[in-house]
C-alpha cells in the first residue's frame, strides 16, 4: 500500500527552519528554498532560488567565458 508523504513547510518562516530531525525535509515558500536536516538536527538547503549558484558566480562564470570568445579570428 502506498504511503503518502508530506514535506514540512512554511509560508511564514524566512529562513532555514530551526528543527528538523536528521533526514527530514522542509519547504520554505517565502524563500523558495528546500531543506533537509543533517545529522545534528541543523537545516542544509539542497534546492531552491540561490543554493547552489549565486548571482555573483553566474557572473563571473559570464565575464570568463566572454573574455574567451573569438568570433572570426578576432578575441572580444
């Protein structure tokens, strides 16, 4: 028989929730961030807006790969 499973979450909270079991998953809407508690109880966002790449590295990885780029023998 199938079990239905329900993820902790938060229309309210703005940040990581403060006590999630070691395995437990929670959703924040406010943040739109996804997390999963560790070990010692303390939340690790492994999804959502901004959790694995930042604007600031987007960027950068932008301004790397322009500075690369030539376009009919010329570098720009």
């Amino acid at each position: 028989m199938s079990q239905k499973i329900q993820i902790k979450r938060s229309v309210q909270q703005t940040g990581a929730p403060t006590n999630l079991a070691p395995g437990e998953m929670a959703y924040s809407a406010v943040s739109k961030k996804l997390f999963i508690g560790e070990d010692d109880g303390t939340p690790e966002t492994i999804g959502g807006s901004g959790a694995f790449v930042t604007h600031q590295d987007l960027g950068n990885a932008i301004d790397e790969a322009i500075a690369d780029l030539v376009i009919d023998g010329g570098t720009y």
